[in-house]
C-alpha cells in the first residue's frame, strides 16, 4: 500500500503539482523554514506576498537575529499569529548563538527550537535536508483522514495518534522533498473542504470517496460557542495629526505589536497622561475575532489640544502619523482604524 499511495500521489505531482513557488526556489532550510511557520495557519496565496518581502528584507538566519522585534513584527504585520513571528525571532537568535547559525537538521535540534513543531520540522528535514522526514499539517490530515476513514475530531490525541502513524506508513524513502510537497499540494488544490476525487490520483483506494462519505472527514470538533469580551480603544489625536500609540507586553495578546490606549474612562487617561481633550467621537463599534473569543472594540477618537507630544513620556509610547506610519508592527485593529479614519467609513 504505501509505495502504491505515495507513487500514485509522485506520480500527480509530476504533473500537476505547484513547482514555482517561491520558497521552492533557492532552497535552504532558512527559506524552507520561514515558509512552513507562515503557511502554519495561512493559506498560500495570501503567504506569497508576505514571504518575499520578509525574505528580502532578512535573507538569512544571521539578518532575523540581528534585526530588533519592531522591525521582525513589521514584516509580520498583517499575516496574524504573532506569536509565530517572535518564535521565529527568538530561535534564530538561538540558532545563531548555539549552532553556528545554522538549523540543527534533526527532528529533536529542531523540536528544541521555538514555535517548531513535529510537522514543522518533518517538513524542514524532508524539503530542505532531503532526509526521511514526516509531516502532518492540516491539508495532509485532510487526505489521510479520508482516504483512510479515520474518524473522530483531528484535535483528540488518539486521531492525531493514528493519523501520525499512518502520515509515517504513506512516507516514502525515496523523493521525500517531493512527495512532502505533493502531499501538501494534494490536500490544497484536490482534497479540499468539496473534494475533487475526479481529478485524485488516490480515489480508487479512497475509503470516503467509495462510500460516498467525504463530508464526514475529518470529524468535526465539537461546537462551542465563543465568548464575546468588549474593549474601548482611544484613537488620541494630538494638533499635528499624529495618534499615540502605546507597545503591547512582550507576551500574550498582540505580544510586541504596537496598539491604541484601551480603557473604561477616556477622561481619566486623558487628565492622567496631562492632555487636554477638546472633542471625542465615537465611532462605529466593530468586531475581531480571535481563535478563543471575539473581542468588540468600540473606537473613541479624542482630539486633544497639546501640542508637545513629550506629556506622553513612556518608552512604551509613541505618537505615530497615521498617512505615514512607522516601520513596527502594528495590531489589526489600527492597520483597519487608520484605513478607516482616512476613508470615513466608520464614521
Ligand atoms: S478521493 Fe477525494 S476524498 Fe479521497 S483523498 Fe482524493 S480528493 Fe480526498
């Protein structure tokens, strides 16, 4: 069965598989590296754009280490996740100081490393060490859980158990960079959430497919309704046009990024930071959604007439002109605010 499974889906591969992607150009397992932690929970089309400029702007292991966190989250800005982009930061500061500033190319070196997990790295060995590795990402659980029939919700440990194991069966020992990418294709562009079994080159073994019970794969997690959490958001407008901004924690929500001043009462944070208000405008209410809850921000706009921007001494604060932001990295909720502000649609 599993020189069968992995030849038939090769086999596809050579055809029809994406070989112009541009990670598959000039690899090296930094490429390889940076690419699997965007395509983490990011679809391919909208990591492409992402990847180049990040690659452009840090080549290499050595230029991620050396660039500060501003500049590494600028880059991500836009992509989500945060937490992969200073994973991504702190490890290859470690690989520099402890691997020469190279990526150790073992499961455990890599496994020891941040924000690399076991498919992360099966990826990283297979496609950029051409060794044996085994990966498992969403779009290849996908496929093996129909093919094979497994049933049960991908988040519970003995799924993920039979899935892994089977991940291993199918993983041939010859072409493993290709067949990594053929696998991954396959699940992208044929074994989508409609399948399209006409054109896959494993239907005639495909256990979903012959029963006619694909949409039963994988098992759905069970429904939980999200909470909902509410904030207010202070747009603070000073006479020049420029906006503050405060620097969210280094850990946890938005860890790093750079956000509005969210509070319960404008009044106090205005007279507390020695501004002096003389409009405020509410905005229309809006919605973010995060994997754990929805937050509803209510955005204020505060104009205040003080117009030496030092009464905001925190280094943690800055006061930033929205036409023309700085290179950091910004929350999603000022990226859409300051598109808004200048387009009146929230208005
Ligand atoms: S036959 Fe259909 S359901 Fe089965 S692996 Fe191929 S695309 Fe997916």
């Amino acid at each position: 069965m599993n020189d069968r499974f992995s030849d038939r889906v090769l086999g596809w591969f050579d055809v029809h598989g994406r070989k112009d992607l541009p990670w598959q150009q000039d690899i090296s397992a930094y490429r390889v590296w940076v690419s699997e932690i965007m395509l983490q929970q990011t679809q391919v089309t909208t990591v492409i754009p992402f990847f180049e400029r990040f690659v452009a702007r840090l080549p290499t292991v050595q230029a991620l280490a050396a660039a500060d966190e501003d500049t590494v989250l600028h880059y991500w800005t836009g992509l989500g996740y945060y937490a992969r982009a200073r994973n991504l930061h702190r490890s290859a500061r470690e690989i520099v100081t402890n691997h020469g500033g190279q990526l150790p190319m073992t499961l455990d070196g890599l496994l020891a490393l941040p924000g690399i997990g076991r498919s992360t790295a099966g990826a990283i060995i297979a496609i950029a060490g051409d060794q044996r590795g085994v990966i498992l990402d969403g779009n290849v659980k996908r496929v093996l859980a129909r093919h094979f029939a497994v049933e049960g919700w991908l988040g519970e440990r003995t799924v993920a158990d039979a899935l892994w194991q089977l991940a291993d069966q199918t993983t041939p020992h010859q072409r493993v960079a290709d067949y990594t990418q053929a696998i991954m294709d396959l699940g992208a562009t044929v074994c989508m959430r409609q399948p399209q079994c006409g054109d896959c080159p494993v239907q005639q073994t495909c256990l979903a497919c012959r029963t006619q019970t694909t949409a039963q794969y994988p098992g759905r997690k069970p429904r939980k309704e999200k909470p909902v959490k509410t904030t207010r958001m202070l747009i603070i407008e000073n006479p020049e046009g420029e906006v503050l901004l405060l620097q969210r924690p280094p850990t946890g929500l938005w860890g790093g990024l750079w956000s509005f001043p969210e509070c319960d009462d404008q009044n106090a944070f205005i007279a507390d930071h020695g501004l002096t208000m003389v409009e405020e405008i509410a905005l229309r209410p809006f919605r973010h959604s995060f994997t754990h809850y929805h937050l509803d921000i209510t955005p204020m706009q505060v104009r205040v007439d003080t117009p030496n921007a030092s009464t905001v001494a925190e280094a943690s604060a800055r006061w930033v002109l929205p036409q023309s932001p700085p290179p950091i990295g910004f929350t999603r909720p000022v990226t859409r605010i300051f598109e808004a502000l200048y387009s009146n649609s929230l208005l």
